[in-house]
C-alpha cells in the first residue's frame, strides 16, 4: 500500500487529540474525517483503521519505536503490521532489524499486549488463567453486527437487500436478530439504515434485551437508557405494543433516543430524565421489567474503544463500582412485584458484575429478589464483546 504525508499528518493530528487533550477517539477521528472534504473513501478508511489500531498497540509502539517522534511512532507501527517503509527521510531512524530482534526479545506480557501494569495486574487477579487470552482477543479488531429492527423487516430481507448494494453478510448461531458483515463498510449511509431497517449493535450487547423476556403489553423501564439502543430492541421484542420507558440523569442522550426511534417506526417509547431519587421513588413498583445497564469500566468493548484502557485508572474502576451499588441500591424499587430485573455491563470483571450482584442480594434492598440466571459472555468465547447479564425475579407480593 502506497503511503502520502498527508494522510499520515492526520492520523497524527488524530492521537495528539488522543494522547495530548485526553479527547475521546471515536469523536477525533469523526472531527479529523470531516477537517479534509479532498480526503477520498481509501484515505477517511486509512486514518480510520490506523488511528484506531495505533491506539489499541501504543505501549507496544512507543516501547519498540527509537523516539517519541509522529513519524518514527508511525512507522514502528508500519513495520509491526507486516509492510515496508518507502526510503523517505522521515524513516531514516528507524532500523527494522533492530525494531524485530528488540520485539522478539520483549517477555513482558503486559507491553505484549499494550495495557498498563495496573490494568494487567487487575485482570489477573480478577479472571486469572482466562485473562491473557481474554485481553488478546479484546485487542483484535471488531467485527461490524447489525441488529434487524423487525418492526421493518426480517433478517432474510435486509441480508438480500444489502447484498443488491454489494454489501455482504452472514449469521451466527444464537444471535437472532444479528448479521455480520463480511467485510468493514460505512453501512451509515447506506439508504436500508436511513430508513430504520438496522441499527449498528455488537452481538452480545443484543442479548441484553433478550434477556428481559418481554411481552408485548408489558411497561418495561430501561432505567440506564443512554442514546436508547437497548430501548429500541426492547420495543421490538414487544412487537410496538406496551410502553418502554427510557431514563437517564443525561437529557441530551435521551434526545437522540427520540430521533433513533423516529427512524425505526417505534412509537411506545417514552422519555424521562432521572432528576434524583425523588424520580425513582415516584415510580415504585411500576415495572413488569427494569433494564440496568449501569455504567461500567467498560473493558468489555476495548475492541471498538480501545482508548479506554488508557482513560482508566484503579480510581475510576472503584468509582463505577459505588455507582452500579448504589444503583442497585435503589432502582429495582420500580420492579412491580412478582416482576423481573436484568442487571448488566459491558465488563468482563467479576468485581463489576457477580460479586455487585451477590452483594445486592445479601442487602436489605435486594431481600426480594432471587437471581434466575446470568451469563459471564467473554470475547475469548463468544468472538463479540465482553458482557455480564444477570437475571432476577422480584416475589410476589
């Protein structure tokens, strides 16, 4: 593959937003595609891929690279993916054969798969002989699923329908209402998407509403909604009959929760902003079911948000886990009884996953609820992303 200056100058522009502003990935690269309308679909999908993947290998790429220089951080990374360097100045200092015998000698499994120490000590000790291969898989690319919006059509249809667009897909056991693309593409601005038929949606994270064994007719809250992804499946699986209620203490999350669903012909979901406990209390026993995505370390999704490894700390960690608790603590208030909670995050560590919800149980706030089931899904095991679900039955009264 051929290179151009310009392009490597925007993936450059693109980490130091990364690195230097602590700017989140997702939105540099959004902002860095836009900067250059003369960019073409092959160079928007260079900078793309390689700010993303250079992200995901930057430990690695700054231990193995002769300075902290954009061009020699570039290059290092080049040569790691497998090509040659054209002989341009801005190579001159780099030695491939020094750059291979200093990576074949490298035995630390941490800069091996580009976590920091303390992200690595952690896994361990958390999942412990599964964690090497857990972050290994969590550092391959992720594949790009869509969810069928069954309101507009079936997985059949919209599988031939994409493929008279050259956009090719395949299924996978398990996954009802998934398919996965053959090859990465802009699906976005593809006229099947503009007209509601699929949202994008990782495999494991369209179990989540699954779980929830819904009916149509049921008022199900979605209690941790976001921009309401799990929202619009929940509606769905209901057929569009009953009431979906998404909450979230963001009002500006909630708005595009009301454009997505304008878009896929759903019209049982209601909005509400989550303005304290008093909102929480006003809903008591109400719901047939309750969605607690909770907010989470997100370490389950470092195949598409690789920034986040290096965003986190140990702080942080405990300060979601408070935060799950303390949700946990008081939402499934609004669990009507004899009704049911799916408790879920996309976390891979038991601190954030079965050990909030054996804590949950052994409170005074949990007394009522027994757990049906959960599922630990791990990238490792499944090829998606990591995930923890957690389903549990409220007595009657």
């Amino acid at each position: 593959m051929k290179l151009h200056n310009n392009t490597i100058r925007g993936v450059h522009t693109a980490l130091a937003a990364i690195f230097e502003e602590g700017q989140y990935a997702d939105k540099v690269i959004e902002r860095t595609l836009k900067s250059n309308p003369k960019w073409g679909a092959r160079d928007r999908s260079f900078i793309a891929e390689t700010t993303y993947e250079m992200v995901r290998w930057w430990r690695l790429i700054n231990f193995l690279s002769p300075s902290k220089e954009p061009y020699d951080l570039f290059g290092t990374y080049w040569l790691m993916q497998g090509h040659t360097l054209p002989p341009w100045e801005e190579f001159a200092r780099i030695n491939p054969d020094k750059l291979k015998e200093k990576y074949e000698k490298l035995d630390d499994p941490a800069k091996l798969e580009s976590v920091p120490d303390w992200l690595f000590d952690l896994g361990k000790k958390e999942l412990g002989d599964k964690w090497e291969a857990e972050i290994h898989s969590l550092n391959q690319e992720a594949q790009v699923v869509l969810r069928v919006n069954t309101l507009k059509t079936t997985r059949e249809r919209l599988k031939n329908r994409l493929a008279e667009d050259n956009i090719h897909t395949h299924i996978v056991k398990g996954y009802p209402d998934a398919l996965i693309l053959d090859e990465r593409t802009n699906v976005f601005r593809n006229p099947a998407f503009k007209e509601g038929m699929f949202e994008v949606q990782d495999a494991s994270s369209q179990l989540v509403a699954a779980a929830l064994a819904v009916e149509p007719g049921m008022r199900v809250i979605d209690a941790c909604a976001g921009a309401g992804g799990k929202s619009l499946h929940i509606a769905a699986l209901m057929q569009n009959k009953g009431k979906v209620l998404s909450m979230d203490v963001e009002e500006w999350k909630l708005q595009q929760t009301k454009l997505r669903a304008r878009r896929d012909g759903v019209a049982i979901i209601e909005r509400k902003v989550i303005e304290g406990s008093k909102t929480i209390k006003r809903m008591k026993e109400t719901a047939d079911r309750l969605l607690l995505d909770v907010p989470c370390s997100g370490l389950g999704v470092l195949r598409r948000n690789p920034d986040t490894k290096w965003k986190l700390s140990e702080e942080s960690i405990e300060k979601v886990r408070q935060t799950q608790q303390e949700i946990l603590q008081s939402y499934p208030s609004m669990v009507k009884p004899g009704g049911q909670m799916v408790y879920a995050t996309c976390s891979i560590l038991p601190s954030e996953n079965q050990d909030q919800i054996a804590k949950f149980l052994e409170s005074e706030a949990g007394k009522d609820f027994t757990l049906i089931e959960d599922q630990k899904v791990l990238a490792q095991e499944s090829g998606f992303d990591g995930f923890y679900i957690a389903r549990l039955q409220k007595k009657e009264a």
